[in-house]
C-alpha cells in the first residue's frame, strides 16, 4: 500500500529530462520542512491506495517516464519495492529525493535525483552525506540557491565533494527570488561545470500549484 497524493501526467520541469511527458506519482509525506517548499499540500493530504491501482492508473497513461515526487517519496518504506516493480514493468524510474533518506535501496535502475539542501533550505543539517557515496553516474545531483551565500556554499560542496566526477549536478534558483541569469553570472564567473535549470513547468503554467 502507498498513500498517494496525486497522480497526473505533465511536462517534466526539472533536470536532464526537462521537457519530456512523464507520468508523475506524487506520494503523501515528507520529514522535512525547507522554507521555500512549493507543495507543502503534500505533507499530509492523500489516500491509501493499493499497488495494483497505482501501478493500473500509470499505464493508462501515454507515457513509459514515471516521476515518483513528494514530499519525499521514499519517506514511505513500501515505495522502495513499487519501484522496482516499476522497472521490472519496463518504466523509466526517476525518484527526486531531498537527500535526507539513505539510498541503499533504492533499485540501481532507477534515477535518483537528489537535493542537497543548501542553508537557505533551513535543512542542510538534516543531509544524509553517505549518499553521496552511493551516487551512480546516471545519477543527478540539484541545488535549489536562494542567494548568494547558498551558492557559495553549494560550489564549495560540489569542489570538495568532488561531486562532478559522480554524475550530473543541476543548480536551480529559488522561483522569483533569484532572478536565473544571476546565478548563471556565478556559475560563469567561478568557471563552474554545473549546469543551470529552472522549473520550466512554471514557465509553462504559471500560478499552477498541482498537477504539473
């Protein structure tokens, strides 16, 4: 059994796959509490459902991307096996999580994309550091900045976590607090070998709060 916020069929915003379809499975819960969380409606709201009923309303979907999102999805320890019944279906796994829960089981063919949570979070004292070990080179690694101090401090992480050498690391600003061309001014002026992203699907349907 799952307890699931919603399920809904979009444009993926974020990371390497931004722009494609994806099914999304929204999972009801999240330990953590960052200050500039834009689905805070997920921390308590959803309905238990079974697997099976999940697993149905996905393949009715025209899509073989699953985005599995929160809150944070692997706050729920049954979603660890959902997912590799996912992969064993044929799905596309992507899983963004806050970095707050150990990944060791976590299925090796899902994607794991995975916040580090910056001081203007609030949670940078909550990061689970033995992730980083974990980290495959499919993997994704995002910082969400919400000035200029985090992003100093998310390039110091990723030059002695030597994070670029495990996988893919996105920098993301805070949504209508820092303006995307100052932070890619930083990235630029540190020679930062980040890559630079915004939720386009904010872009796309601006106000939306659900279901995109």
């Amino acid at each position: 059994m799952l307890t699931v916020n919603e399920i809904f069929f979009s444009i993926q915003g974020e990371g390497t796959r931004a722009g494609r379809p994806s099914a999304f499975l929204r999972l009801t819960g999240c330990p953590l509490r960052c200050v500039w969380c834009d689905t805070a409606y997920a921390f308590h709201e959803g309905s238990r459902q079974s697997e099976d009923s999940v697993l149905a309303t996905l393949e009715a979907l025209p899509c073989r991307l699953v985005t599995l999102t929160g809150g944070e999805p692997l706050s729920q320890p049954d979603a660890f096996s959902f997912i590799t019944r996912l992969a064993d279906a044929g799905w596309e796994v992507v899983v963004e999580t806050s970095g707050h829960v150990l990944l060791d089981r976590l299925d090796p063919r899902a994607v794991a994309i995975m916040d580090v949570k910056t001081p203007g979070s609030g949670e940078d004292h909550r990061m689970e550091w033995r992730n980083v070990g974990l980290l495959k080179p499919n993997d994704e690694v995002k910082f969400v900045i919400a000035h200029r101090a985090d992003y100093e401090w998310a390039r110091d992480v990723v030059r002695e976590r030597r994070l670029l050498e495990r996988c893919v690391v996105l920098f993301s600003p805070v949504h209508g607090e820092v303006p995307a061309g100052d932070l890619g001014r930083w990235i630029l002026g540190d020679g930062l070998g980040v890559r630079l992203q915004v939720q386009l699907h904010k872009y796309l349907w601006p106000g939306a709060l659900r279901g995109v």
